[in-house]
C-alpha cells in the first residue's frame, strides 16, 4: 500500500515529517531516480534515495528512553571534542530525538525510529505535554515567585524571533524551585522565559514527556520501553 512520500520518509527514521517536507521542496529527495515531487506516493517497491544515501522502511519501530546529563548534546551529528548522547547508547540503528534537551538541560529524552511518533511529540499542535523541575539561582532583582507564576502563564517575550511564550502550568515548590508544565517547545523557551524576567537557571531537568516518566532511570543510562509505555506514549489523542 503506497503511502505519502513525507509519511514513508519519517517512518523510515530519517527525519521528522516535517523535515522530510522541507527535503522535498529543496530537491533533495529523489524517487526512482527522478526528483520527488510534494504529495507524491510511495511504497517499499519504491526507490528512494536523499542526496546518494537510499531510505527504507525500518524491519521493527524502537523506542528508547534516557536520562541525559548535562553537557551532552542531542544531536546526531558529530563535533570534534563535544559530547553527544548517541555516545551512549550501543544500537546501531538510526535513531532521533523527540523531543530534545539543550547541552546544559539533563533529564528525560526519547529515542526513536517512528518519525510519526516524534512529530506527534514535536510539534505543538498536539500539546504533548513535557513536566520539567527547575531551580533557579537567587533573584538579582525584587520579583516575587508568585509574580513569576502569573508572567509565565499570561506569556513572556523571548526575543531572538521566539514571540511569546507560555507554560501550560507552573506551581512554584520553594527552595528556588518551579515545576512546569509546557505544551508547546520553543528552543530553550524555559532559560529564555526566565531570563526575560531577569532570573536565571541553575539546573533543568524534564522528567516527563506525555504518559511517559524518567522514573528511577539513572543518569546517563538508557533502556527500551515497555510495551505498556509504548502503548500509553503512542496512542492517538
């Protein structure tokens, strides 16, 4: 069963969905040897290739969860002298982040093959909810945590491009520390929040991604989900 070119791409573990668009519209994507076109169906029969490096559907979908420590990046390409979480882990299939932690951030990532999944985690439509605990270092100037709380939820301007920014939820937890609830995932949206409220982040660690907890994970380690986690993380809202 022939399938939209986008979709077959993302299920084979090569990108989102939504990247698998853009490679589409920049000619990058070729189909039976000719350049694909959007909207364009394919199945397994199919040959298709980005750039020289063919992609297919993968024989069974992985799923990983880890808890990444600080100063380990979330990509899969390599830099000379930079730490990366793909070091980490000992499969040798294609796997991407949804859902990624900048270097500084630890706590819970997701790996995965399911391009499908990952765009559902992604991408804010689906408001997958992701729960984060933050300390924060003491306050240089006088703003009240409840003041914070209030800010947070009517939406902050984040400059650099990112407009305003909200948190589904915040409560703060004393001892510096907030726990926040996001719905949508704007890059390093919770550093920038607090720094446009003159607040500055000490640590960040996510420990949920929708259904999906860190539980009692230890850092640095990973392992496959359970096949109830997969059913919960993967199940359509």
């Amino acid at each position: 069963m022939k399938i939209i070119l986008q979709k077959f791409i993302a299920q084979s573990g090569y990108c989102s969905r939504r990247k698998a668009e853009e490679l589409i519209k920049q000619g990058r994507v070729f189909v039976n040897g000719k350049i694909a076109e959007p909207g364009m169906r394919v199945d397994e029969e199919d040959e298709v290739k980005i750039g020289e490096e063919g992609v297919g559907l993968p024989k069974e979908k992985i799923y990983i969860k880890m808890n990444k420590p600080v100063g380990y990046t979330c990509t899969s390409r390599r830099f000379a002298g930079e730490k990366n979480i793909f070091s980490l882990i000992s499969r040798k299939e294609r796997l991407f982040v949804a859902g990624r932690l900048d270097k500084d951030s630890r706590g819970l990532i997701l790996l995965t093959n399911d391009g499908d999944l990952a765009q559902r985690i992604t991408h804010p439509r689906f408001e997958h909810e992701k729960k984060y605990v933050i300390k924060i270092k003491d306050k240089k100037q006088k703003i009240k945590d409840n003041e914070i709380e209030n800010l947070f939820k009517r939406g902050v301007d984040i400059g650099e491009g990112g407009g305003i920014a909200r948190v589904k939820d915040i409560k703060y937890m004393g001892d510096n520390k907030f726990e926040i609830i996001l719905a949508e995932g704007k890059k390093r949206q919770i550093r920038r929040m607090f720094k446009a409220v003159g607040v500055e982040v000490e640590d960040l660690v996510r420990i949920s991604i929708g259904t999906l907890g860190i539980g009692d994970l230890p850092e640095k380690q990973w392992r496959p989900l359970r096949k109830k986690e997969i059913e919960e993380l993967t199940k359509k809202q």
